[in-house]
C-alpha cells in the first residue's frame, strides 16, 4: 500500500511537543564522546574562520567526515551565539523531523490508529535512540535522512528519495555506508517484496541513484584533492585500522568483533524483544509468510550490512549507535508480531520495561560500557561540576590534572563556555587525577591508579562517580 509522507496537524503537533521536552531534557549535557570532535573541535574552526573555510580545520582534528554538523553548529552560533544552550535547540528541527519520520514507517506497517502511539513509544524507549535525541551529535540528523529516504523507498516517492540520500550521504561517512545500505535494501525489496526488478533497473531509478550520490562524490574527491586522505589520518591520531600484524591476529580480530557486534544488538534491554521475535517465528510459522515482516526483516539487516561487515574486519571500537537504524525496525518487527499473539498487552509492557530498564545498566568498572549509548551517563553532567568547582576551590590546577577520554581536552570543548584550561591526557606522572567510570579506561591504567594514587575527594549518583586522585609520591599543597 503506497502511503503519503505527511502526517496531520495533531500529529504534528504531538511530535513537535515530544522534540521540545528531548531536547529540554538534555539541555544539562556537555559535549560526549566523539560529539567533542564532531562538534567543537570541528566547528569552532569554522565558527572563528569562516563556515565553509574546510581547511581552517587542524589536520589533528580532521577525522575525515564531512563537516556537516560542524557548519550547522557554527551557523547557528554566529546567529544567536556559541554556547551549549543554542547548539541544543540548533538539534530540534532534526529531532522533531526523525519523530516525524519514525511516525511515518510505523503508519506504514500499523494501520489501527490506537496502536501507532504504542508502537512509536515503544521505538523512542530505544535506550540507544534515546540517549542520541537529547546529545549535541551527529546521529538525530543522520537518522531523519536515513528515516526520510527509506520512507520515500517503501512509499514511492522519488523527490524524497533523492533528497533523503543525497543529503545522508554528507552528514558522515557512516551516512555513505548507509546510502550503501539502502541501496541493497531497494534492490532488495523491489524484488522479493514487490516482486518487479524492472523498477529497479529503470531509467528514473537509476538516473535517482546518480543524482543522490553526487554530494557525497563530489565531496570525497574534493577531500582526496585538498587532503589527500579520507579516514586513513597520516598520524594515525585514531588509530591504524587495518594494523594487523599476522593473518592470525585478523582472525582473532574477526572473531571478536562478531561477538561484540552481538553484544551490540542485545544489549541495554534489547535482549527481550529479540527473544520474543525468534520465539515468535517457532511459535507461529506463518508469520514468516507476511509481506510487512519480511520488509522489515530487511530492514533489520540489510541497510546497515555495510557497516556492520567493514566494522568486523578492521580494528575499530564498535558503537552500539552504529545501528539505531537496525534497532528502530527489530522494534517495529516486535510490535507488529505481538499484535497477533496471545497476551499482547502484557508481551507489550514486558518489551517496555526492559528497554526502559536498559538505562539503569552500569557494568562492573572493569567492563567497557557504551556510555553514550543509553541514558546511564546523565548524573554524570552535573558532578562533573561539582568536581571542577572543588578543584577550583582548592587551587588545584586544572592543567597539572590528567584525565581521559573524553575529558582530556579543554573544558570549552565540552561546555562551549570560553573555559580554555584544559585537562591532560593521563601518563601516570600527574600529580591530580579527576577520573570517571564513564570513561572507559584500560585495566593497566585502572591499576596505575588504584597503586600510584589515593581518592582525596569523590562525587557519586545513581552509581556514576567522579573521583579526585592525588600521586601518593607528591604532596598536596
């Protein structure tokens, strides 16, 4: 059934109502994880020199990705001024356009107009989703693109197909996997769900492909002219993700990122609705007949098989945020499945709580954690102050302070307040130590600390902690 891309106005209103309340909701987060390069190390470059001056930005903060975010931000900020508070609201059109895209691919698959609410809400309790729709990030723009142009896929609509693409495809390069993706997915879909190739194969078709992937074409030779790399950095600042030594460590490697890559998908509650899907296919064969099942099994693994088959066989952390897109339909899949089994409203309040609950996880310290893929992370925001106002007021010198990802870096790039002290990357020589369990930190120097150091001051909330070290070898002032 081809469906409208429009929603009506009590619709309209309900998803801008719920995009204000996200981003209130987040308005006390600081610049997390990757979003401080994304967002600050990229985009204050561009505010101070100019917002399309792509080359202002320092080869050492120049991860490769296109500076969508990063302009938006500086934009934003030369209009109504850089602080955390503008660069929060900068992200609600985006939020509130995903909202509207998510509506969409549920009316698509849910017809009983009582049911949509539930099954958008049982989408947005997504820990994973969640967490990125009240972050200063990449991901609610990505999303609303990826949403848009899968959207415009199942209903046909070729301007919104093209838009959708070409724009996803220059907010990252993770977007030009997913256009990728998508591109399988329509293949895909055309098929064996609408069952006529020729669609795809057609002269308009193919003719939407070329337009869409021009930006992102266009960009990447522009980058390989004027830098001469595309993610590969020269100084190996992120890494060398192809630095195997043997075919053996490969293996290894391989081995271990499928389990993690497993890890990813049941993590924070998801381990329940996938339960449910598999019990669901024994229980009842002839779910596996359903044309709106089979779609969104589709969409479940095909738009981000891409990244997920390169993110396996190279050396690279793994973030669960890779796959929101998959996320959002094993969701979807789940309601729909429920609907036609025995005890929906209860399958459906169990679904719920353990996707809510996935934000109260906080693994053993020694156990990495994804802490910008659920809300666990939000106690942390206001201790964090706490704990640079106690170094304040006990003249401890922010700068003679080693700490760690992601908080070695200037308090400006986190809080966008003009703070430019910043802290150090820990070597073990520093004599204070400000330190997190939301910074996931390697066991020797976990060891270093717990041997080297003594807690002289502590911050705790909801098991999120910050604590404040001092060198046994050297005295306090």
């Amino acid at each position: 059934m081809i469906m409208t891309m429009s929603i009506n106005k009590i619709e309209i209103i309900g998803v801008s109502i719920v995009g204000v309340l996200l981003v209130m909701l987040g308005m006390n987060t600081g610049l997390f994880w990757d979003n401080v390069l994304f967002v600050s190390k990229m985009g204050t470059p561009l505010y101070e020199n100019g917002i399309f001056n792509w080359l202002s930005i320092p080869i050492d903060s120049d991860p490769g990705h296109p500076p969508f975010i990063a302009m938006l931000m500086a934009m934003g900020w030369k209009i109504f001024g850089r602080s955390l508070e503008t660069s929060h609201w900068i992200m609600l059109p985006f939020i509130i356009g995903l909202l509207w895209q998510l509506l969409l691919l549920v009316k698509h698959f849910v017809k009983e107009s009582h049911l949509k609410v539930g099954a958008l809400l049982l989408i947005l309790s997504d820990p994973t989703l969640l967490c990125q729709l009240i972050l200063i990030n990449p991901e609610p723009i990505l999303l609303f693109f990826f949403f848009l142009s899968l959207n415009a896929i199942l209903n046909e609509k070729h301007f919104y197909k093209v838009i959708g693409i070409a724009l996803l495809g220059i907010v990252s390069l993770r977007g030009m996997m997913l256009c990728a993706g998508l591109f399988l997915f329509d293949l895909l879909y055309t098929i064996y769900i609408i069952r006529d190739y020729k669609k795809f194969i057609s002269k308009k078709n193919i003719l939407i492909y070329f337009l869409a992937s021009l930006p992102a074409i266009l960009y990447l030779v522009w980058r390989l002219n004027e830098r001469g790399y595309i993610s590969s950095h020269p100084n190996e600042t992120y890494g060398n993700a192809w630095a195997f030594e043997s075919v053996q460590m490969f293996f290894k490697n391989f081995a271990r990122n499928i389990v993690v890559l497993i890890h990813r998908f049941l993590d924070f509650g998801r381990v329940i609705p996938i339960l449910f899907i598999v019990l669901a296919f024994f229980l009842k064969k002839e779910l596996r007949k359903q044309l709106k099942v089979k779609t969104l099994l589709f969409g479940v693994f095909v738009p981000t098989s891409v990244i997920y088959t390169i993110s396996i066989i190279i050396i690279n952390p793994m973030s669960h945020i890779y796959y929101i897109a998959s996320f959002v339909c094993i969701i979807l899949l789940a309601f729909v499945m429920l609907q036609q089994m025995k005890h929906s409203k209860a399958i459906f309040v169990g679904i719920l709580i353990s996707l809510l609950a996935g934000n109260l996880i906080v693994y053993p310290q020694k156990i990495a954690q994804g802490w910008d893929a659920s809300l666990a992370h939000l106690p942390y925001w206001n201790l964090r102050k706490e704990a640079i106002t106690y170094l304040d007021n006990n003249r401890i010198d922010i700068r003679e302070t080693a700490s760690f990802f992601p908080n070695y870096t200037s308090i400006d790039d986190v809080d966008l307040n003009g703070d430019t002290r910043s802290f150090k990357r820990f070597s073990g020589n520093a004599k204070y130590v400000f330190y997190s369990n939301v910074y996931n930190v390697t066991d020797e120097d976990l060891n270093r600390l717990s041997t080297d150091y003594h807690i002289i001051k502590s911050f705790r909330k909801n098991r999120v902690y910050i604590n404040i070290y001092l060198n046994n070898h050297l005295k306090k002032d």
